[in-house]
C-alpha cells in the first residue's frame, strides 16, 4: 500500500506537549479495511498518534477516547444517543434526547443489551462503576454507525472475558479500526496489523501473522 492509496497518513510527523517531545518522525499510512493495534508501554505515544490520526477524518470516525467524555447530568440512555446526533436533524434530537419515540429508545436498547448495561439506561454516568462507564462510551460510539473506529483502551476497565467479548464486537461492527490496546496478547488475537511505539517513535510495524508475542515483549522492556 502507498500512501496516495492510504485512508490515514502521516509522513515525518513530530508532536510535542507543553515543550515535551511526544512523537518523533513517525511515517505509517493505514488503508480502508485494516484492522491496527497499536501497542507499547505507558507514555510510547499511543493516544498522541491515535489524535493525529483522527483529526484527518473527524467527522467519519467513531471515537471511543481514553477519557470518555461523558455527561454526568445526561442519562446513560443521553449519552449513547449523543453518539448519534449527526445521524438526525436538530429538532428530531431534540424531541428524542427528552422523550425518546419507540424506534430510537428500542434501537438504544437494543445496543446497551449488548453491552449489559441495559437496565442502567436511566441512570446518570456518575452512579455506574468506571466499567459500566467505559460500556456506555462504548454505546456512544458504535451508535455513530460508522465504518471506522478509533479507541484509546477502549475495553481496559472491564474484566478480561467482558472486554474481549465486547473488543470482538467493536471489530466485528466496522470495516476499519484503529486501537490503542494494553493487551498483545489481544492485539495478535482480533488485528490484521499491530504498530509498536516505544519513546514516541515507531519500534516495529508487523502483519499479525508475521510477529509473536515474545516480540512484542520486547517494545515493553526498558521502557
């Protein structure tokens, strides 16, 4: 793959934080239709790229950030709506956000079964735990309804089989992922490609089938 045939691209891309380097002459370009992982320790630079690459396409991307954004004053059913708002016109918004018509309150439903947080719907984001929490992030962005998804460990605060059942689920929903993930383990199980970061530059850029897990250790020592 090229660039020019690329859906996200970045070439000799440096960021810095407050003065602070973060990234450092990163390259990559990532097609419509692959699934990436990108792995590495703590402070590697992950959830930097992860933001340059979703600036390029904000508008057709279902974001899940590390910080989830949610708005304690809105129901968990308001909130996975929020998700979404660039579906509906305004005033169709407006009348389902304070009393929801069947189609849209069945359609949010059905979504938080999935995500076993169906009976919190009423509930405000500062009563659920930081799991129920990360699902109705979760909930928010698959209810964007598009092809591709971006996610700063968006399964890290559930208990291992809930958050792989459900990382399946995210993949299984759309043409095209980006993930920062905490699990190698999960990132050669469920993506096609997996980008190591390591001190703000790239330390490899694999086919799944080309790496083992006693590689990808490696990008976590010395860190």
């Amino acid at each position: 793959m090229t660039l020019v045939e690329s859906m996200f691209q970045l070439i000799g891309a440096s960021f810095s934080h407050d003065d602070e380097p973060v990234l450092h002459d990163i390259t990559l370009a990532i097609g419509e239709g692959e699934k990436v992982a990108l792995v590495g320790p703590s402070g590697a630079g992950k959830s930097t790229l992860l933001s340059l690459l979703w600036r390029q396409h904000p508008d057709a991307i279902a974001l899940c950030p590390q910080d989830s954004g949610l708005v304690d004053l809105l129901s968990t059913y308001q909130n996975i709506y929020m998700g979404g708002l660039s579906r509906f016109s305004t005033f169709y918004n407006l009348i389902n956000l304070i009393r929801p018509w069947a189609a849209r309150r069945e359609e949010v439903a059905d979504l938080a079964r999935t995500l076993g947080i169906e009976d919190k719907l009423q509930n405000s984001p500062d009563q659920l735990s930081g799991g129920q929490r990360q699902r109705v992030a979760l909930g928010r962005a698959l209810y964007r309804q598009q092809a591709v998804f971006m996610g700063d460990e968006p399964v890290s605060s559930l208990d291992p089989e809930q958050g792989e059942q459900l990382l399946k689920h995210v993949l299984d929903q759309h043409m095209t992922a980006v993930v920062a993930i905490h699990s190698p383990e999960l990132a050669l199980r469920y993506f096609d490609r997996i980008i190591a970061l390591k001190n703000g530059r790239v330390y490899g850029d694999w086919q799944a089938t080309e790496v083992d897990l006693s590689v990808l250790e490696t990008v976590y020592q010395d860190a």
